[in-house]
C-alpha cells in the first residue's frame, strides 16, 4: 500500500487569494497519485479581507472524496501566522494516520508527478525527514524559484538558483541548508525526534530554518526530489512586517542552535553587521523596524524563550556544529543578484572569517 500523504495549505484571504486558491485545487486535483493515499487539510488563516471558509466550503468541500481526496478544514479565530497556521494542521493531519505532511504555499500548484517523485525519493532515503521539491517560478516557468535555500553565517537566507533555470543552478555549488516551507514534504515519523515541527512563536519566517536545523542537528538528512516539481507566484514584497519578522527570527534562529562557543566566536561580527543592516533598513524605509527588532532582543521573555530552544537543540543534537557550519554559505546573498564591490571586497573578507571559523571550531 502506498504511503498516505496530507496536502496542508494555509489559506489567507486576500484579494489575489481566490485565483491562487483556485490553481492550487486544480493541480491537486490531477495530480496522478492515488487519491484514496491522499488527504488535504486547509486551514483558514483569517485576514484583515475576511476569511476564506466560505469560498473553500463552496468549492473545495463539493468536490471532497470526489475530485479531490477527503478535506479537513481547520478553522481559526485569528491569524496565527505560516508557523501557528500549519501547526495547528498538524494536530489535525496526526488524526490521519498520514505517513507524510505535504505543505504547500496557496500560492503555488502541483505539477501532476509532484507528490508520486516525492514520495519516491523519501522511499528511496529513508533517513531524509524533509523533501524538498523543486519549485519554479509560476510567472516564468521555465525558471526557478528555488532548490533549496542557503544559510549565511550571521543567519541570512536566500533561494539558490532563484530567477535561473535549472541548467544555469547546476553550476552553483552553494549547499542547501534549509528547505523552502513553499513546497516541501515532511516525514512525520522523525518529529518526534527533532521536537515537532514549528514553534508558533516564531509566526512568520525562519521557522522553515529552525525546522531544518533541528533536522541536520539530529543526523537527518533534507533530500531535494529534483524531479517533484511545484510553481510558485513568488513575489518579493519589501513589506515592512516582513523585514521585522525576518530580523527578529534570524537573532532567535542562531542564538538557539549554536553551541554556546561558536556562538561567542559569531556575535562580534554579527554584532558589527547590525550596523550595515541599520543603514540598508533606514534607507529602505524600515529603520523603525529594525529597532523594534532590537527593542525585541531586549526583553527578558525574549531570552527565556532562547533559552527554552537552547535546551531542545542539546536534546536533539547529534552533529556538531562544525559539520553544519560547512553547509553554511559566506556570502549575504544570492550570487546572481549580489554587487560588484560585494563580489570583489565583502564576499572574500566573509570567506576568510568562514575558513577562520572552521580551522577554530572543533566541536
């Protein structure tokens, strides 16, 4: 018997909300995998737009058990954010008895062999707890959203092989240290080990990164099934919520998963950084957010709440630092979008300090 897979998606109500909504069914309802192995939970994350349970209970659910595999809706009062939103799912999916949790941005759609290659490279690695998809642009579809992200030291992330073809990304030799919650596949059975799979606090970004921290920290592999293939309407929007959430969830991400001694040897030059980030932020129109940021990294619950995710990665840990710090990239950016006086001054000094960080950390 095939593996059951839950399709989980967040739907947040807003104006572009129902023809995304509406690509995503039709994807899942041709996808080529056993539908009566299939399951979908929704969950309704409501918006200042209103809610989309009743656009999902007048579409989606006629066709529940008929064109599309039997729905749970999960329904929410307030907005919980990516992470609150989809552990919520969870709790619903666990009911299931699913082998595997799909999630799946609303904003994105299946090509028909998605779920049937995923499932195919997670039987095939067996130690791999997430399986990432390749995602493509929607817009340009012969292009990439993403393969996988890359980490950077002081804990910038960013899409490898975004805006490229595939052929073009195959060159690019930056390893994968995350997956993209966009479109990846999530092995149930190894939560337990790596201490579930969100932490609602953290809301909004990064929690895909904290998610596959815990993965690498606990000795599972992230595989990349280069032949699952979903398509994103990816956007980049410079929103101002954004940009807070990012900086915030970057400081919790590294100050958690670090071993305290690598963690001292990362906040000078991190600490440095935060000057640059102050002036890119002041002259992009964010600068009071950023210092909302750092009026966050004040609080005393905010190092409670480290010190909570510091216990759990001692607990999950069984790779050390220097393993993960291989994977992580030195450059704060994509190699396609960054400047010439980056590319010529900035990256060196920053692969310098990498090779330094390696040749000193040995634990």
């Amino acid at each position: 018997m095939r593996p059951l897979v839950a399709i989980q998606v967040i739907a947040y109500w807003r104006p572009d909300a129902h023809d995304d909504l509406e690509a995503c069914r039709r994807s899942i309802e041709a996808l080529d995998y056993p539908k009566d192995r299939l399951r979908v939970v929704m969950v309704d994350n409501p918006s200042p737009h209103g809610s989309a349970l009743p656009y999902l209970q007048e579409v989606w659910m006629p066709r529940a058990g008929k064109e599309l595999p039997e729905i749970t809706l999960v329904p929410q009062e307030n907005n919980t954010g990516f992470a609150g939103g989809h552990e919520h799912g969870l709790a619903a999916a666990r009911t299931l008895d699913a082998d595997f949790l799909y999630l799946l941005n609303q904003d994105a759609y299946f090509d028909p062999r998605a779920i049937t290659e995923a499932v195919a490279y997670a039987e095939a690695h067996p130690n791999a707890a997430l399986i990432q998809s390749r995602v493509m642009l929607a817009q340009e579809p012969d292009k990439l959203n993403s393969l996988g992200n890359a980490l950077q030291l002081f804990g910038f992330g960013y899409a490898i092989g975004e805006g490229q073809t595939p052929e073009e990304a195959a060159k690019d030799t930056t390893p994968v240290f995350y997956a993209s919650g966009a479109a990846v596949m999530v092995r149930l059975a190894a939560l337990p080990t790596i201490g579930g799979m969100f932490d609602p606090r953290y809301f909004l970004y990064h929690e895909d990164t904290d998610l596959s921290w815990r993965v690498r920290l606990a000795g599972f592999d992230i595989g990349y099934a280069d032949r699952s293939v979903a398509y994103h309407r990816y956007e980049f929007k410079r929103s101002i919520t954004k940009f807070y959430w990012m900086e915030r969830n970057r400081w919790v991400v590294m100050c958690s998963n670090l071993k305290a001694g690598t963690l001292a040897l990362l906040l000078p030059p991190m600490i440095l950084m935060e000057a640059a980030t102050f002036v890119f932020a002041a002259r992009s129109g964010w600068g009071k957010e950023k210092l909302r940021v750092w009026g966050f990294l004040l609080r005393p619950s905010t190092w409670a709440w480290v010190r909570e995710r510091r216990a759990l990665q001692r607990r999950v840990r069984r790779v050390p630092d220097r393993d993960l710090l291989r994977l992580m990239a030195h450059t704060v950016g994509s190699p396609s979008i960054t400047t010439s006086l980056q590319r010529r001054l900035v990256d060196p000094l920053l692969l310098a300090f990498k090779r330094f960080i390696l040749f000193v950390v040995r634990w």
